[in-house]
C-alpha cells in the first residue's frame, strides 16, 4: 500500500511538472534557433540591436512560462523601498536627506505565486550620508 501511495505521489509531481518541463523545452529551442540564425551569418552583417533584442526576449518568454504557472513578475511602484517586497542590492549614497530610503534603481523584478512573494525585487537604494554615517558607528 505505502508502495502505491508512493507511485501515486510520484506520477502526481510529472503530470504537474510536466507543462513547466515542456514550456522549458519550448524556450531552449527557441534560443537555440536565434543563436543558429546568428551562427549562420558573417558577424559583421549582424546589427548588435538585433541580436540585443533577441536576448531581450529569452527573459520575457521565461516570464511568460512562469506565469503559465501562476507565477507573477513586480516591481514595487513606491518610491520609498519596501522590505517586504523589496531586497537590497547596493546602498547609493546622496547628500540628499529627502531621498534617505528610496529606491534609486530597480535591476531585477520580483515575482509572487499565488500571492505569495517568492522572490523580492532586487534594487539599489539611496543613504542620506549623515544616515549612512549613524549606521556604521
């Protein structure tokens, strides 16, 4: 019995893992398709923009997958920095005391499942110096 419940379990995790695995394929083929295109031709007929703008894509067919599954990108709108949905990256510092805490830059997105933050964005924040200063000591 323990031995069906286990197969059972097993063939549950494919059957919905499946879909995620195939929408994976479908994206590895596609770079490789690009990546032949380019491959094929003299690099210097080949406009940087162009192959720029097929890298662009690969991150956005791969938000597109995730949100197959539910999987949403953000970025905060806020301006002041958000711990809850928000990370860190650098800390930029300003003589500005009104820009203390703001998000100066936004680098990667994050990403919530079933309104749950997976992934917070990345960002870089501003410091008012005399802030920064306080926190070091």
């Amino acid at each position: 019995l323990h031995d069906e419940l286990q197969q059972y379990r097993n063939d549950m995790v494919r059957k919905q893992l499946l879909p995620v695995i195939m929408d994976v394929i479908k994206v590895a083929d596609q770079v490789r398709k690009i990546t032949g295109h380019f491959r094929s031709r003299d690099n210097a007929e080949i406009p940087p923009e162009k192959l720029l703008g097929a890298l662009e894509a690969v991150p956005d067919d791969l938000e597109d997958l995730l949100s197959y599954q539910g999987v949403a990108a953000f970025r905060f709108e806020d301006a002041v920095f958000n711990p809850s949905r928000q990370q860190v990256l650098r800390k930029v510092e300003t003589p500005d005391p009104a820009l203390d805490k703001a998000v100066s830059e936004s680098i990667s997105p994050g990403y919530e499942w079933e309104g749950k933050v997976i992934r917070r964005e990345l960002v870089n924040v501003y410091i008012h110096r005399a802030a920064a200063e306080e926190e070091a000591s």
